[in-house]
C-alpha cells in the first residue's frame, strides 16, 4: 500500500512538473498577472487614505488603481525599449573595445590572453550576450497585455469568489479556515512585495545616480535591470553589480570605470541590503536559508529569471498551505527559518 501511495506521488509530482515546465507561456503571465491585482489591492488601500477619494464606490477606486498600474507601466516600457534600441546601435561600437582589454590584460598577466582564450572566442562577442538579455526583455514587454488581461478578469472574478468559496465549504468552521488562510497569504504576499519593491527602488535609483554620474551609456537601462534583479535572493545583488560592470569594459575598453561600478554599485548593494533590507523585512518570510537557495534553483530551472522572482513568495505560500494541514506541518517546519509556525 505504502509502495502504491509513493508510485501514486511520484507520477503527481512529474505531471506537476511537466505542466510548470509545458505550461509556462500560460502559467507565468497569469501569476503576474495575479501579483498585479496584488498590486491594485495595495494601490486600493492607499487610495482610501486620500480624503476625497476614500469615499469614492469601491469599483472606482479598483478602475483608478488600473489605471495608475497601466500608465506607469507604458511609462517603463518606453523608457526601456528606447533604451534598448540605442544600446542594440551601439553594439559595434563596443565591440572593438575588447581588443584593448585583452591587450591589457597581456601586459598584466604577461600572457597571451587571446591565445588562451581562442577556443572560447565564440563566447567573447559581447554583442550576443546583449542581445540575449534584449531579446528576454522584449518578451516580458512582450507578454505585457496578456498580463494586464490577466489582472483585469482578476479583478472582475474577485467580488464572485468568496461566494464561491462558502458555496464549497458549507460548515461555518471551514469556511473560517479558508478565510483565515486566504488572508494570511495575501497579508504575507503583500507585505514581502511591498518592503522587497521599496528596498529594491531605492538601490535602483542610488545605482542610477552612481552609473549617470561614472558615465555609463542608458543607466535608465541598468538601473532597471538591478532594480529587477535586487528581487532575486541572494544572487541578484550580485548579478546586478557584475553585469553593468562588464559592460563598462566594452564601453570604455579600460577598467577604472568597471572598478569604480564594481566599488560604488557594489557599495550600495552592500549596505541596502544587509543593514536596510533586514530592518525592513525582518524575519517575516520565516524560510530557512538552505531552503530559499533550493527554491531558487528550482525555480530558476523552471521558469528562468521569472522563477527566481517568484520563488519566495511561491516558498512562502507553499509553508502556509501546508501548516494548515496535520500531514504537511512537519514538512513546513523544515521549510521555515527556526521551525516556528503558526496554525
């Protein structure tokens, strides 16, 4: 019984898997676009702040919060894609700067650098890094009204659903239950986005700042894509100071501007993240370290950068669900950061 029950996991696991991996065009802008009615809802809450608008009808209030949504949204995207077109134009400019950096790093390492790296030349064009990384970009940009389409019927389906749900559980105490759970995974996923967003801006525009200020070509540009980044744990600061610092070397074809990215970016990475960001957040995620590492794997597998964006939140729902559950609390004990639960 025991070996059918383990064969039965098994092969739910692999179609789980299998349906992530299949589904991913499908899956992924709907859970954006479920993070953007996330986002209304807490534009929602602001709005009801505001003296003249608070008693505004709700379905007014959700309408202006889209709005808002939308416009700061196209507002990024043409930033972003004029970006992305001047640094696309740019890219046989740079180019012929990687034979100055491979010439000083012969004088330096007094080696033959090209000649050591000659079997990984392919690799070397920096062109085709760029234009991967555009070419992702442009898909997200891309996927942009699907996402927003997503977020609307959200939005449409969220005055039904309670309703939906009391029609499921009858009894009054499950009924509780469901709601108690609901709320504590929005309360939960609201509060890491809402902290994680501001951590992340604020390194987003001190990383402009010191970029516009060194001279670095689009620092709209990278500003973003740290300010993007910033929300991956653990790896994302660091990608997000290496990758314009790599760049600099094309730019420029010497390393003081690389180095003074590398210092400064690196800096604020530094200080935002392990003195501000822990104030901040505290230990309200509750996910050991060992396990936001594997999730990330895991979903960076996945889904690419995208899992890794949503592997928290994913993490964190993951923990509540099961701790509501007798089987699943010794599994969400493992999962958590000092193996405290809440019922």
């Amino acid at each position: 019984m025991n070996l059918e029950k383990t064969a039965h996991l098994l092969i739910i696991g692999i179609a789980i898997v299998a349906t992530l991996i299949y589904g991913q065009s499908i899956l992924v802008p709907f859970i954006l676009g479920i993070l953007l009615w996330f986002i209304g809802n807490e534009l929602e809450t602001a709005l009801n702040r505001i003296g003249g608008i608070k008693n505004f009808p709700s379905w007014v209030k959700k309408i202006l919060s889209l709005v808002i949504i939308v416009t700061v949204l196209s507002f990024i995207t043409n930033i972003l894609t004029s970006n992305i077109n001047f640094l696309a134009q740019s890219l046989d400019k740079y180019q012929p700067n990687l034979d100055s950096i491979l010439d000083q790093l012969t004088d330096l390492l007094k080696i033959d650098v090209r000649e050591r790296l000659k079997g990984y030349s392919g690799n070397l064009e920096f062109g085709v890094i760029l234009r991967s990384l555009f070419a992702s970009l442009t898909d997200i940009i891309s996927n942009a009204f699907m996402i927003i389409l997503y977020a609307v019927f959200v939005l449409l389906e969220e005055a039904n659903f309670k309703p939906k749900l009391q029609a499921i559980f009858i009894e009054k105490g499950q009924q509780q239950k469901i709601d108690t759970l609901l709320d504590k995974i929005g309360d939960s996923i609201s509060s890491y986005f809402r902290l994680k967003t501001l951590v992340s801006l604020i390194t987003g525009v001190l990383s402009y700042v010191a970029l516009w200020f060194i001279g670095v070509d689009a620092p709209e540009f990278w500003a973003f894509l740290i300010f993007i980044l910033n929300f991956i744990p653990t790896i994302g600061s660091l990608v997000g100071t290496v990758f314009p610092a790599i760049f600099c070397l094309f730019q420029f074809g010497t390393f003081l501007p690389s180095i003074l990215v590398l210092t400064i970016v690196g800096a604020i990475q530094l200080i935002v993240g392990n003195f501000m960001e822990p104030k901040l957040m505290g230990s309200s995620m509750n996910i050991s370290p060992l396990v936001t590492i594997l999730s990330l794997s895991i979903w960076g597998a996945i889904w690419g950068i995208t899992g890794m964006i949503l592997s928290v939140p994913i993490t964190v729902v993951t923990i509540i669900i099961l701790s509501q559950f007798e089987k699943g609390r010794p599994v969400a004990i493992m999962l958590s950061e000092k193996g405290n639960i809440a019922s």
